[in-house]
C-alpha cells in the first residue's frame, strides 16, 4: 500500500490538485505517513519478539530451533520489499542500547518521504490541521 501510494503521488497530487480535493490530497498523505509507522512499529513488535523468547531448551536431534525457523521465514519475507523498506527507515539513526522498547518508539516521530514535492505537501497538510485547529479553538 505505501508502495502503491509513494509511486502514484505524482498522479495523485495531479488528479487532487485543486483546494475542494485537498482533504483527498490529503488523507492520502496522511495514510502514508501511518503505513511508514506501521512498518517501523512492526520491526520493532518483531525485534521485542525475539528478545523476549528466552526459550533455552535444546532441540531434539540437534534440529534448528523453532525461533530460528520462525525468524528466518519473517526476514526473507522482509527481503521482498528491501527497496521500500530502505525508504521508510533511511533517516531512522541506528539505535544505541536503549533501556526500554518505549525509548525507542520515542524516536519513531519522523517517517521517511523521499519524494521532496510529497515532503513539501505534507507540511502544507500538517500547518493547514494545525492552524484549523487553533482557529477552532479560538
């Protein structure tokens, strides 16, 4: 989905170009920037997953583990979509030792959008909220 909407943006932006369609413009910006936190919420459930199996027992016949087997399948499922995945994580900064799984979902607040134009369209979309709001409010 994020693929489908990050590679159609220009058609998208061309198609909703006009102020009675920006709120389509819009929720489509909107539902990218969820999908990029999506993925990133994933990774990190998977990661926790991992590291919370303390599962020490031995396998019969010297087998390979089921959480080998299980994190193997999941990462050459992963390999599928290197190339999005490259986008939505390339300004993610590689993680130090964080305390806990929230100290990391902390620096999450940032997606990736490579394509500066729907970079630009999103901070017009995000101060148009903002600022409806503060008028709301006022």
């Amino acid at each position: 989905m994020y693929t489908a909407i990050a590679n159609h943006w220009p058609e998208i932006e061309s198609i909703f170009s006009f102020e009675s369609t920006f709120d389509i413009r819009s929720q489509a910006l909107t539902s990218l920037v969820k999908l990029c936190e999506s993925v990133r919420t994933s990774l990190i459930e998977f990661k926790s997953a991992i590291r919370k199996n303390s599962s020490k027992s031995p396998v019969d016949g010297a087998g390979i583990h089921a959480l080998t087997t299980d994190v193997m399948h999941y990462l050459c499922l992963l390999g599928d979509y290197n190339n999005i995945l490259a986008d939505i994580l390339a300004d993610l900064p590689l993680p130090a030792k964080y305390s806990s799984p929230e100290s990391y979902l902390d620096t999450l607040s940032v997606c990736v959008v490579p394509d500066s134009k729907l970079r630009d369209e999103i901070k017009v979309s995000i101060a148009r909220k903002l600022v409806g709001g503060v008028s709301r409010v006022l």
